[in-house]
C-alpha cells in the first residue's frame, strides 16, 4: 500500500524526530553502562559492545528504507521501538494509522553481560 503525499511529507518530519530520539537513547544506555560500577570493566565493555551491534542492526532495520513503498514498515517499527507517541502519530491520516495499527510498543532494555571474574 502506497502512502498518501500528506502522510509522505508528515512521514518525513517524524523520521527525523524517531531517528533523533532513537540516538539519545542509545547513547542514554552507553553512559548507564559505563556508569556501572558493580560489572568489571570487561563486562561493561561486552554489554556496550552487545549494545552497540545490537542498536546497529535496529536503526537499518527501522530507518533504512528510505522511501514510500517502505514508509509503513518504517512507522510501526518507529512504534514498536516506542520512539513516537500517540500524539505524534495523529497527524497521520486514518488510512495511515489503520496501516501501523498492528504495531505494538515494546520494551527494548539492556542486555547486562556478566561474567565470573576468571573469564573476565
């Protein structure tokens, strides 16, 4: 399904606000895992790590198709990582929201690494 002119041009704006929300977070989680001071440095190392390779697959995933046949996939995925709220999304026409309507916010946390200090 196509989106609309309307919805394309209202897609753009929330891009840019998702993506920029999607960064602050991520980089919110690289400093509550450096700040850790009850994981060795190793593991706060591999839990960044994790995080970071992680992260990396979600933004292609969410972000990387950059057009209007993939504007949808694009939005419920905006809303499954919880980076837009609802308020934000009714700008978009009825046929827009009735395109995301199965998305479903989820809970993305960090993944803590913690190993026995003889691995470490």
């Amino acid at each position: 399904m196509a989106i609309s002119e309307s919805d394309w041009k209202k897609f753009k704006v929330l891009r840019e606000l998702a993506l920029e929300r999607f960064h602050r977070r991520v980089l919110a989680d690289a400093k509550s895992i450096s700040e850790k001071e009850t994981l060795s440095p190793a593991n706060r190392y591999r839990t960044l790590y994790r995080l970071v390779i992680g992260r990396d697959k979600d933004i292609v995933d969410i972000f990387g198709h950059y057009s209007r046949s993939w504007a949808f996939s694009s939005l419920a995925l905006m809303v499954a990582f919880d980076l837009l709220t609802d308020d934000e999304l009714a700008v978009l026409s009825e046929k827009a929201l009735d395109a995301i309507s199965y998305a479903v916010r989820q809970s993305h946390e960090i993944e803590w690494v913690e190993l026995p200090p003889s691995q470490n």
